[in-house]
C-alpha cells in the first residue's frame, strides 16, 4: 500500500496498513496528490504548488521503490501543478491537473493534449481493457462551481467532452470496467 501526502511524503506498507515506512525523505517539499503503478517496481506520483500555482512535480521509481530509490522526472511541463496519475501500462498513463493540462507518456515521449477547459482536472482512470480514459474537474468558483467529464477514445487518439452538467466540481474518478465509472466532487469551492 502507497499513500502521499503534503511537503513530499511517499509513505509504504508492506503489511497492510499496520507499518509505514517513510519513501524518498527530501526529494521534494511540493504537496503530492496522485499516485499509480504496474507493481511494487514502477510507481508514478504527481504534484505541486496549488496555493501559487505556479510549480509542478512527477516523481517515479523503476526499481527497488520499497527502498526509496526515487527520481524527479521533467516533463516538459512547468507552471501546472499536477493533482493525478493513471494508466494500464508502464508505457501509456495519463497525467492530469491545474488549468486542464493533460500529460500521456508512451513510455519514451511526454505530450501534453490541448482542448480541454481552463478549469482543472483533479481525477483521471484509464480502463485497462480498452485503453480509454475518463478525465473529470471543474471551476472551484466559489460563486458558481461547476463540473466536466472528459473521454479519451483510445481507437482515435481524441479527448472529447462528455455531456454532463451540475453545479459541483469533480475530485475523483475511478472504475471496474468501461462501463461502470463513478466520479465524485464537492460542492465547496477552492483549487485543493
């Protein structure tokens, strides 16, 4: 079990939750948000400054990560903090955050996909059958929150908005299968 948290924890349990060992101690001091792997020996996690928005991080391991063998990975993207990470593949994941970047990796090439709203984009889950993937945000206004769901064909190589409308903002989205996904949000405003 892997869990992140502000000021650069990685945080790992090897025995269910009833010991944490503390992973990659000083490699960043940015919040992380998102984290997702293949196994124990290639995990991704993905952050930054939200409060100035201003500063992205992506983190990775590729081997030994029980033992904190951690690197900071450029992306070619600054300036967007990221808030999560998902895929089925070590070579096809999405990365996903502030002000609706929307990062693929394809196991040797980052490219960052335009289209998307200004608003951000807080979840994304890629369903491992298909190789779609589902991308949910919203405005966090505090006068008029609202809420988006993309989808990514896989087939075509294409994000396309889905129709949907609510005054929430969308936090969260996972799955079990292409056709049953949940998304979650709130209806209390700010970028967190």
């Amino acid at each position: 079990v892997w869990v992140v948290g502000n000021s650069g924890d990685i945080f790992y349990s090897g025995d269910g939750g009833l010991n944490w060992i503390r992973q990659a101690a000083g490699i960043t001091s940015e919040n992380l948000y998102g984290i997702w792997g293949t196994g124990t020996d290639n995990i991704w996690v993905v952050g930054g400054n939200w409060t100035a928005g201003n500063t992205s991080v992506v983190l990775h391991c590729s081997s030994n990560c029980t033992n904190g063998n951690w690197g900071v990975i450029d992306v070619g993207v600054s300036g967007k903090p990221f808030r999560d990470v998902h895929g089925w593949a070590a070579n096809d994941f999405w990365i996903v955050g502030r002000d609706g970047v929307a990062v693929h990796y394809d196991g040797s090439i980052w490219s960052e996909y335009s289209g998307f709203s200004s608003n951000h984009l807080f979840g994304v889950w890629v369903d491992s059958a298909t190789r779609n993937a589902w991308a949910v945000g919203g405005s966090t206004s505090i006068f008029s929150p609202t809420s988006e769901i993309y989808f990514y064909n896989n087939l075509n190589n294409l994000w396309s908005q889905e129709p949907f409308s609510d005054s929430i903002t969308l936090k969260a989205v996972s799955g079990v299968n292409a056709s049953t996904i949940w998304a979650v949000g709130s209806t209390t405003a700010g970028g967190n």
